[in-house]
C-alpha cells in the first residue's frame, strides 16, 4: 500500500481561490476606503517594525505591504482588478465588472515556500494591535 504524504502549506490563507461573493464584497467595501489624502501618516515605526517581521519571516521578497486608499468611487457590481505585467514589473489596477471576470489566475502565484508559517499571525496581530488595519494591506 502506498501513502501519499503532502507538506502543509506554509501559508494556506493566502492559496484560497476567491469566490464570486468575494469580489461583490469587496467592490462594496472599496466604496468604503478614504481617499489617500484623508488617510493619517503611518509613523516610520510602524513601517520599520513591520519590515523586521517581513525579514524575521523570510517574506521581503514575495510580499509587501500597501496603504489602503480609495482612489474613487466604483459602480455597483464591479471591483478593482489588477493585471501583473513583467516589462517593466507593474501591476496595473481598473474598475472590472465582476460579471466578466475570468476566474483564471493571471498568472503563476509567488512561491510561498520560503515564507515562515508564524508570518501571517504576527502581520495580523501587530497591525490590529496597533490601529493599522484600515491603514496598510498585505
């Protein structure tokens, strides 16, 4: 009898696909976000902190962390969408009914392999403890 044994995945948050409810969802909350000249400063702390728990974690070179904004408001029934582009390295972010989404991936996901599994934990538990998470996005 053979057995097939199968790693855990580092970081198995982060490898859902997402589902059509998840992109009405975050069509309405987009609406929500503050235009990026209304949000607060994010003290140098926060941001140095953060980029010890990125190295800690062995995740500075897969993923990065945003300030969350607005930049206007979207119609009903659509979402924000990006597309990765490699020449020149970009992603290139527009308003994209949700009804024409192909739900391919646009693209390989960044290997995760290397990120250490506490990471996601402390990221979440350092911006809610301190006041961040409608600030900065992973």
């Amino acid at each position: 009898m053979a057995t097939l044994i199968v790693g855990r995945s580092v970081l198995p948050e982060l490898e859902t696909a997402l589902e059509i409810q998840d992109f009405y969802l975050s069509g309405a909350l987009y609406n929500t976000l503050l235009d990026d000249s209304d949000q607060p400063r994010v003290a140098d702390e926060h941001i140095k902190n953060l980029a010890e728990i990125f190295v800690r974690h062995n995740a500075q070179n897969v993923l990065g962390i945003y300030l969350i904004y607005g930049y206007f408001k979207i119609p009903e029934s659509t979402v924000m969408l990006g597309t990765n582009f490699e020449s020149p390295s970009l992603r290139w972010t527009k308003v994209t009914d949700i009804d024409k989404i192909n739900h391919s991936r646009d693209g390989p996901l960044p290997d995760l392999s290397g990120v250490g599994p506490g990471f996601l934990d402390e990221f979440i538990d350092y911006i809610v403890k301190n006041n961040l998470a409608s600030l900065i996005g992973l």
